[in-house]
C-alpha cells in the first residue's frame, strides 16, 4: 500500500488510536500523575462545555443566610448577595506530527510506512502530553496561553484575580475571604508536621472531600519525606498512585507523589474534590485529519488539538508550600 492519499493515513492513524483497547490513548497520561487522576481518571472536577465565551464554574462555598431559631420567631428569608461562579479563560494546546516526503521515501512499503506514521503521532501525543504537564502548575493571569495553574491558585497577591475574582470580591458575614489564595513562603525543611501543616491550612471542614487528599512535590523532596516515613514506618504505598502505575506513598489520608514538573522547592495540598479540568466538547486531544503544507514537496502534517482550563470551585481548599528544602 503507497501512503499517496490522505484518507489513508487518516485511516491509519485511526487504526492506532484504537489499538490494544487504547494504549496508545494511555500516552496522555503516563508521565504526570496530576493529569492522569483528574483527566483520565476524572476524579476531580470534570466539567465538558460545548462552548462559551470563558468556562463556567459555579463556586463551592457557604454564604447564605443560616442560623438557630425558636417557637415564633422570625426567620431570614434574604438572599445574601454573592458571587456564584469563576469564570476561566480558554486554553488551547497542540501537537504536532509531520512526515517530509524524503522520509517517506526511507520508508517505502507498507509496514515502514505504518510505522513511520504511528512515531509520529505518537511524538505529537508526548509533546503535547509535557506542554500541558508542564503548565499544570504555572503562576500565569488569566490573560496568558497556558494554563490556569495551581500557582496562580495559590496566589496570595489580593488584588490579582483568579478566575475572574479577586479574593476581597468574596468576603463572608465572619470577616473570612472564601476566595482566598493560600501560599507559605517560610523557608523550612520538609517534615511530616510541614505536612499536616499543609492540610490543616487547606481545611474545610471534617468529614468526607473536607481536606487535601493529595500532596504533590519534586522528586528530590518526596525522596526527603519517604526517608523520614520509612524511618517511622507509618506509611502504605500510594493507593491512587500506584494503582495509576506511579511512584507514591499514602499517609494520613493523602497520597503523596513526585512531579518532574513541579517547581522546585515546591509542595502543593490539593482537594480533589474542588479542582479539576474543564475541557471543550469538541477539544479532547482532538487528532485532526492529515493535510498537505502548501508549498511543500507533498510533505503532509497532522495536529492533535486540546482546548480547556485547569478550574477549581474552591480556592481555599489548596495551599502551596514554596522555599522547601
């Protein structure tokens, strides 16, 4: 078979997605653990908008009236006036696979074209699987192209909106900011107590989704709390981790794992039950169709096409530890 038509490198290129139920998908989602639970996995927030200006995200908060009450009283019936909803920007990624005609030559007949194919897709898929791995935790406003990250989340500044809200918009009838952004800057060592530290801060409340279920660091910091866990012997390997074929351990109700992407110095206590992705419809590691580049000796390009925003519902519920050591 000459690949000398579209359709059939289209064809091709489909035959790959679906083989071995979809390994070639799992591409996404092998070198980050962050990506993998909440997109894969979709264990945190998974909103799929058909469209829209910004993505919506309604907010996760207590701001109405409530209050004890007695045989004959008057009870509140105000709506207290608050904000509802984030709204984020959308974000849009990339991949790209190209195949120069000389290269096809090289690889003339069937298998080597097939083959010749499928290494290039699937570099389109690890190079837009580190663009968006590598943003995960960007400081970027909402203006930037890159994600919405976890820094920019944890941004104590409180003038520099997030999602479309400053944290002095959201003040409760007690004074508190539910839309504050939570960051430490004290130069410390990582210890367990950091830790606890970390997820008290982030606290909700007791009970179910109420504190951070999900602490993520560098490797060289992880190293640090693994050595002082296996010391004391209080510790399981990851559950979530593990079971997603990464490195972690589980301790006190949180998984912890290392991020090559994280920033160094850096450790983040996440909720999962309040942060997530918002990824369009039409916009989840889209492969487009292979085309000729204009002007070229039939050299033929593909893209794959991811369009979305890290989001979250409730900003208080992570915090982010920096000067870690």
């Amino acid at each position: 078979m000459a690949l000398t038509y579209l359709t059939e490198m289209d064809a091709v290129t489909n035959d790959y997605f679906m083989l071995e139920d979809g390994k070639a998908v799992d591409i996404y989602f092998n070198t980050s653990f962050v990506l993998n639970y909440l997109m894969k996995q979709q264990k945190g927030i998974w909103e799929r908008p058909s469209g829209g200006q910004k993505i919506r995200i309604p907010l996760e908060y207590d701001g109405q009236e409530a209050g004890f009450y007695a045989r004959g009283d008057t009870v509140s019936s105000d709506d207290r006036e608050s904000v509802n909803a984030a709204y984020f920007q959308w974000k849009h990624a990339y991949g790209n696979a190209t195949i120069y005609r000389i290269d096809e030559l090289k690889n003339t007949g069937e298998y080597g074209e097939v083959q010749l194919i499928q290494q290039k897709v699937s570099g389109a898929q690890k190079s837009l699987t580190k663009t968006l791995a590598s943003s995960v935790y960007n400081d970027a406003a909402g203006g930037s192209n890159e994600l919405t990250g976890l820094m920019a989340c944890c941004n104590e500044t409180a003038g520099t909106a997030y999602g479309g809200i400053e944290e002095e918009d959201l003040v409760a009838a007690d004074g508190t900011k539910p839309w504050e952004g939570k960051r430490n800057t004290t130069t410390e060592g990582i210890t367990l107590n950091v830790i606890r530290a970390m997820a008290t801060a982030a606290k909700l409340r007791d009970g179910v989704n109420g504190k951070p279920n999900l602490i993520t660091t560098t490797e060289a910091l992880f190293n640090i709390v693994s050595d002082i866990l296996q010391v004391q012997q209080r510790f399981t390997e990851g559950k979530e981790t593990v079971k997603a074929g990464f490195t972690g351990l589980y301790f006190e109700g949180k998984d912890i794992f290392p991020d090559d992407y994280c920033p160094s110095g850096y450790a983040f206590a996440l909720n999962t039950a309040h942060v997530g992705f918002a990824v369009h419809r039409d916009g989840y590691y889209k492969p487009a169709k292979w085309k000729v580049i204009p002007d070229s000796p039939e050299d033929r390009t593909m893209k794959i096409y991811w369009d979305g925003n890290l989001v979250v519902n409730n900003r208080k519920a992570h915090q982010a530890h920096s000067t870690l050591s």
